[in-house]
C-alpha cells in the first residue's frame, strides 16, 4: 500500500462528496461557501484514510487473523473508540461554524456523536472487512503459487527422471551397433565409439537444460545419424529440411532422437533393401510442425514398439504431454506399406538468443560417411 496513492484516493473522495453536499445544500437555499463542504468533507476522508493507514501498517496481522470472540471484544469497543477520536480531531481542526451559531467544544462533540457515530463505526467495519478480504486473497494466492511452485518442481522431477531413462536406452542400443561391429569391422566400430563419445559430450553439455533450440536438436540427430552410417552405410539416404525460419524454435531436448532411433531399429535394420529417412521442419502460425518419414521399411514392421509402446517413444510421449498438456500433438502412423511417418505439433517457442548462422544439414544425401 503506497501511503501518498492511498490518501490522495481518500482526498478525491472527500472533494467528491463535498461537492455533492454543496449542491445539496444550494438545492434547500442554504447559502454556504464552497470551501465549507470541501473542507469539511475532504478533512473528514483525510482522517479516516490516515487511520486505517495506522490499522494497515501496526494492526493488519491482528484484524486477518482476529477470531469471532476477539471481534466482539476487542474490536467492537475499539470501533466505538476510533469513532469519538475521529469526531474529536475533526471538531478540533475545523473549528468553522456557521455564522450566529457559537457552540462549545463539547456541543458540538455531542452533535457530531448524536449525528454519525453509527456511520464512523459503520466506516470502520467496512475497512476491517476490506483488510480480512485482502488477508483471504493474499493466502489464498499464496497458496495457489506454493501449489504452482510444487507442481513445476514435481514436472521438472518428472523431466529429469524421463531423460534419464532415456540416455541408458540410447546409449544401450548404440553400444549393442558397436558390439555388433567388434569382429566383422573393428575400425567401424572404434570410430563408432569416437562419435558416440562425441554425442554423449554434446549431450552432457547441455545440463539439465529441457528446452534447446532445434538447431541444436538437429545436430545431435546428425551427428546420430553419422553413427548409424557407419552400421548401414548407402543402404539409407538422408535428407533433412529446415525452414530458415523454424531453426531458432525451441523443443524439448532429444525429443526428435528416439523417433530417429525408432527407423533405424523397427524399420532399416530389418529391411534388406535401401531405405530413406526424412526430416522436415517448418512453421505454420503458431505451430512448429516437424515431420520423420522412413521409407523403405518392411511392410508389416510396423509393430507394437513402433506404434508406441516402446521405452522410446513412449518417453517421447509423456515428455510432450509434461512440457505441453493439450497443446501439443504427435503421431505415429505407416501411410502407405512399408512407409512410417511421425508428425509432431508443437506450440511456436522462439529462443530469447537466436543463433545468426543455421549451418547446412551435414547429412543430407546418402554417403558411405567412411574415409
């Protein structure tokens, strides 16, 4: 509460009703100055204003947490008590009297008393019940904001405790190409370790960061996706597409990594024959749109893991429904036979620090990616 903004309020009401008196009484043929109601009602709000400024500042605590009994005892008689003290300092500062009348100070005491002790009373409660009102609310915000705070502590837990779970998984599944790599090409699989090493950093230098830009995202997908040409060589092309525009939005961190991992394991890698994996960024609106075809699977390769129910995606899943709720959507379904795409709708996030240069897709084309 700013003491100046608070009683110039009190102030303005009191040459508002002043006015209104003035009018009143030039209506019923009274001739009085002007400045008399002026004064005399902007005194009278003036001194209410500083009073409950005094009850704000030394009795707030007291009156929102003040139970029935001590409103009966305490602050009924006290109401009663701010009522003469307000009628007293009123008669004392404006002594003004109407001309051929001269009353004592306790006559007029009386007068005023007799006249609008209910209503300084009446006043009085009116302010309590606004300062028990503002108690109410403030812990009633207090406690919708301790239930905010709580709730996005237990979604970053959640968070936390999805990308852990979904770092083994990756890292078991690239570990088991490396494994498979050991007899037939040794020298695949150490530079398969390279990159996977250099994946991880990537990875671990991002912290606990949930949200990156997609041109980071991108490059942790490009740089996976060299791993795997290690493992399949011209056996899959790649191609991916960005909007210039799209690069700089951000998404969830390794969100669009186990869709890719998905292809590569429910699609190319029980397929004999070439495949293709696509992906596409662009905007629309409001909305991110990112689209992964793989194309070249074997018809029918599209099972209950990749349907969802695998750690992968279903991490991808729970993942967008904490960053986003109803916002977002994802699906994954086969087109055409042997034709997979997943499709993400994400609400359009700008990074507060967008990146100059967006670099090229390192992957674009099919290449052996050895040598």
């Amino acid at each position: 509460m700013r003491p100046v903004v608070f009683l110039s309020g009190w102030v303005a009401l009191g040459v508002l009703f002043g006015f209104q008196e003035y009018l009143e009484l030039s209506l019923d043929e009274m001739k009085v100055p002007l400045w008399v109601p002026l004064a005399s009602s902007t005194l009278n709000l003036l001194l209410w204003g500083l009073t409950f400024l005094g009850l704000w500042r030394f009795l707030r605590a007291s009156i929102q947490s003040a139970s029935t009994r001590q409103m009966l005892l305490q602050y009924l008689p006290f109401s009663v008590l701010v009522g003469i003290v307000e009628e007293v300092l009123f008669i004392l500062i404006f002594r003004f009297q109407h001309p051929g009348r001269h009353h004592s100070f306790l006559t007029r005491l009386e007068r005023n008393l007799s006249s609008g002790l209910i209503t300084d009373v009446a006043i009085f409660w009116i302010g309590f019940t606004l300062f028990r009102s503002i108690g109410y609310y403030q812990r009633f915000r207090e406690r919708e904001q301790m239930a905010a705070r709580l709730e996005a502590q237990l979604v970053q837990a959640r968070l936390q405790a999805l990308q852990m779970q979904l770092n083994p998984h990756f890292l078991f599944n690239t570990l088991n190409c490396v494994s498979s790599l050991m007899r037939s090409d040794p020298d695949g699989a150490d530079e398969m370790l390279e990159r996977l090493s250099s994946l991880l950093r990537i990875t671990l230098a991002k912290g606990g960061a949930q949200r990156i830009p997609l041109q980071e995202e991108m490059e942790v997908i490009q740089l996976y996706v060299s791993i795997q040409q290690l493992r399949f060589g011209d056996r899959v092309r790649h191609s991916i597409e960005v909007a210039p525009e799209a690069w700089d939005a951000l998404v969830p961190t390794m969100i669009l990594q186990p869709i890719v991992e998905n292809a590569y394991v429910h699609g190319i890698a029980k397929s004999l024959g070439e495949g293709s994996i696509t992906i596409k960024a662009s905007i629309t609106g409001d909305t991110l749109c990112i689209m992964i075809r793989n194309a070249g699977c074997v018809p029918g390769s599209f099972d209950d893991s990749a349907k969802g129910h695998g750690v992968g995606i279903a991490n991808v899943k729970a993942r967008l429904e904490l960053h986003y709720g109803g916002r977002q959507s994802f699906s994954i379904r086969e087109m055409t036979p042997g034709d997979v795409t997943a499709e993400f709708l994400l609400p359009l996030e700008i990074a507060k620090s967008p990146s100059s240069d967006h670099p090229e897709p390192l992957y674009a084309a099919s290449s052996s990616d050895r040598g």
